[in-house]
C-alpha cells in the first residue's frame, strides 16, 4: 500500500498591518562655527573660526583675481595663472615644492571661477606654521616656469578640443556664448578659447599675477583647530610684510545678448541624442529675493522631486533627469535648465518646460511641495560644513559675495519663512519667458520643423565651429 504523500494545509499567517511611516522630525539645533575677523595694516583681511573636531586646519586664501579681471583678448589668464602657481616658487621648484608638501603631509589646491581665485591647503595642527609658510610663499612668489605654462596651456588646448567633440561640452559653451551681450565678459569662456589661451606667455602671466595679487585684494581663512591669536600671528608673520594695493574691483558687463526669445539649434548629425539648455540672464547673488529663489528653484528643477525631473523623467519618460539652477555670481547670474532627451522627443521636451515655467508663474506652489523643499534645505544645511575645509570654503562665499556676516547664522530660518506667495511672486519677477534663449546640440535636420512649430522665437542654426552668432 503505497504512503499518503498528500501535505498538510499550514496555518493561515494573521496579517499585521504594517506600522505608518514616520513623519520627519523636527530639524535639529545647528550653530556655524564662530569666527572672527582682523585686518592687517597692509589691508590682509583675516578670517578666523577655531574648530575642534580634528586636529586639522584648514587655510583657503581668497583673491580679487577671478576671470571677469581677464584681460580683453587674454580671455583664460585668471585661471591659467591660478593652476601654474603650484608650478614652482621662486625658492622651489616644483619638484621641490611638491615634496615639502608631502612631507607636511597636504596638498596644494588652486583655481578661479568668475569672481576669485582660491589658494587652499588643508595640514595637522601641528604643522600648520610651516603649511602656512608654504602658502604665503605661493601666494606671493611663483615663478610660472615656461615649459610648465606650455604644459597647462597645451592641456587647456586638449580640453577645448574634447569639449567642442561632445554634445554636452558643445551646449554649454553655446548657451554662455548667447547668453550675454559679445562685449560680456561672461560670453567668452572662463578658461579661454584656442586664440586667447596662446597668448599666456611667462611675461603676460607674470605681470597678471603682480597687478591682481596683492594683499588689499586677499581674504585668508584660517579654520581649525588653533587659537585665534596663533592664527593672525601666522599671517602676519608671513604676509605682513606683502605690500602693494590691487586695481579698484570692477564688475563686467552684464546685459543680455538678446532681449525676446530665441532658439539655437547646433547641428550634430552624429549626436545619439539631444542636449537642451533653456534659460535667461537673471539677477545676481546678492539680491533680497535670494532666499525665496532657492525655494522657488528647488520645486522647479532643483530637487529630484522637483516638477521638471518629475515632469520629463517620471510622467512622460522623455530624460534620465532634468535641472534647474542659478549660476551664482556677483554679476547678474544666469538661469539655466538642462536635460538630454532622444531627439525624437526634443520638441515634447521644450514644449513640457514652458509648461512648467508656466505653472510655476501662474500659480501658487502647493502646501507639500513647499514643505519638501524647505525641510530638505535645512537638513542639508548642517551637511554642508562637516570638514574644516567646507567651513573655510563657506567663509570664503560671504567674502567672494559681500554677504552679510550673519549669513549662517540666520540662514534657516530665511528659509524657513518662505511662502508660497513668496515662491511665486519670485517666479513671476525673475523668471520671464519672453527672454528665454533655447540653445540644443543635436540633429537640426530632425528637430528643427517640430521646434518652429511650438512659436519659441525665430530658430537659427550653427556648426559647432561656429564661433559667434549673426
């Protein structure tokens, strides 16, 4: 007789409902570290903030030697002189230089933007006298060897060459390029094109660095853990004796190329895809309407959740992510939404971010929306100056931008008060989509008839040779 093979029915499993989600709590307490700020006879301003978490400091030098201080022609001056300061000194080589760096156990970090040059090195407490020297030495002594200005200048040659290849580099260059009026500053490329950058010899160099870096024109932050005393002791021990006054800081140009709408197509037979870029001149950093156009722009573009991304990514499939942003600057900074879509969609695509430009001028933003965006940049807030480096790098903005030395400290809570009348009476003043400027990198054959028929502005076409516009 065979066995009785047939299983047993289990129990029945109750079913516990899972628990609800819990909501976010409230931020928690954040206070900036405390600074103070002195000022050496020679015009030195020096920024102190002890931190103690690590025995480390932090030491970011800032400069009036940004790329608006370019001169005309020698467009990529600012930052090819920033890059070759750790080229050499003129009691170090750069072999040499960079070995007393290793053994000081830090790097030496360069660059500049539009508004400034850093100079930044992070070391341990203990061997922060000897960093600062080093430091000071760059600052005031490079020697710009000629065979490294070849090196940095051959390397900007092989960016640009790359750049103008790739879809991506080929839209931004474009959309900065139309963007501001052609005796902008801000429509040449901060690091210089083909032409400008052969100019940059040792002597031009040389002479950009005496003019521009001197102590009148310099901002140091020391941040860390040392005394505050140490700390101005330090600079003036090592940059009080730097002497010479920087020309007076003039802001460049800020107008717009082109006051109605426009778009710009770059004709790319070969690109697999198109790059978008949609956007306007806007207002500058420091601005009354700072605070609610960060909200504004986080339900925008901003945030993964914002309505764009959500928009083109989530509803209608048509990107990996869409963003919107400011590109802060001391001039009238520009706004900016990027995405890349197939080209099949390009004109859906353009069509979805009038919509949204639209809708967040016509209405006001809702409840949810307006907790997000608030909740998330005071949370991430604090995240923001975990290192001493990121704490310098802060300071280093309230210098650069002239704001106000509460900034820090009040920042939550400007944020905080926020409304969605706020939200939307920023929208409406500073986003204005009879400017728009519509640059895309892509197929012109494909995309060109499906764009004219959404009535954006007259359409112009352009190889990507092409170094200036009609």
């Amino acid at each position: 007789m065979s066995a009785d093979t047939t299983a047993a029915t289990p129990p029945a499993v109750p079913m516990i409902p899972a628990p609800a989600r819990p909501g976010p709590g409230a931020p928690r307490p954040y206070r900036f570290p405390a600074f103070e700020t002195r000022i050496l006879a020679n015009g030195l301003r020096i920024i102190v903030a002890p931190v103690r978490a690590h025995p480390v400091v932090t030491t970011l030098a800032v400069v009036e030697a940004g790329a608006t201080r370019d001169r005309p022609g020698m467009e990529g001056l600012a930052q090819l002189t920033t890059r070759a300061l750790a080229e050499g000194t003129r009691d170090m080589d750069a072999l040499t230089l960079t070995t007393r760096l290793e053994m000081l156990g830090t790097t030496l970090d360069t660059g500049a933007d539009w508004d400034s040059a850093i100079v930044q090195l992070t070391a341990l407490s203990t061997r922060i006298d000897d960093a600062v020297a080093v430091l000071a030495e760059v600052l005031r002594h490079p020697s710009f060897p000629e065979a490294e200005l070849a090196r940095l200048r051959a390397e900007r040659l092989a960016d640009l060459a790359q750049l103008r290849t790739e879809p991506r580099g080929l839209a931004d260059v474009f959309f900065s390029r139309l963007l501001y009026a052609r005796d902008s500053r801000f429509a040449r490329l901060a690091g210089g094109d083909e032409t400008s950058v052969q100019r940059l010899t040792h002597d031009v160099v040389s002479a950009w660095h005496a003019e521009h870096f001197r102590p009148d024109a310099t901002a140091l932050m020391i941040v860390g853990d040392i005394e505050v005393e140490h700390a101005v002791q330090l600079a003036a021990t090592y940059l009080g004796d730097w002497d010479g006054s920087a020309p007076p800081v003039t802001e460049p140009h800020d107008a717009a190329r082109f006051e109605t709408p426009r778009v710009h197509l770059v004709h790319k037979a070969d690109a697999p895809q198109s790059e978008v870029r949609v956007g306007h001149v806007a207002l500058p950093r420091l601005h009354e309407d700072y605070f609610p156009v960060v909200v504004m722009n986080a339900i925008l573009g901003g945030l993964f959740s914002s309505r764009l991304n959500l928009n083109l990514r989530e509803q209608h499939a048509y990107t990996y992510g869409a963003h919107s942003a400011f590109d802060w600057r001391r001039a009238a900074s520009p706004f900016e939404i990027s995405t890349a879509v197939e080209t099949a969609v390009t004109a859906d695509a353009l069509r979805e971010i009038g919509h949204e430009l639209a809708r967040i001028r016509s209405e006001p933003v809702s409840e949810a929306e307006l907790s997000l965006a608030i909740s998330y940049l005071i949370g991430v807030f604090p995240i923001r100056f975990e290192t001493t480096a990121e704490v310098a790098g802060g300071l280093a903005n309230v210098e650069i931008f002239r704001l106000p030395t509460n900034y820090f400290g009040t920042y939550r809570d400007r944020v905080a008060a926020v409304t969605a009348d706020d939200v939307l009476r920023v929208a409406q003043r500073h986003l204005d989509p009879a400017r728009l400027q519509v640059v895309v990198v892509g197929d012109a054959d494909a995309i060109r008839g499906p764009i004219e028929a959404l009535g954006l502005g007259p359409v112009a076409v352009y190889q990507p040779s092409d170094d200036d516009a009609p």
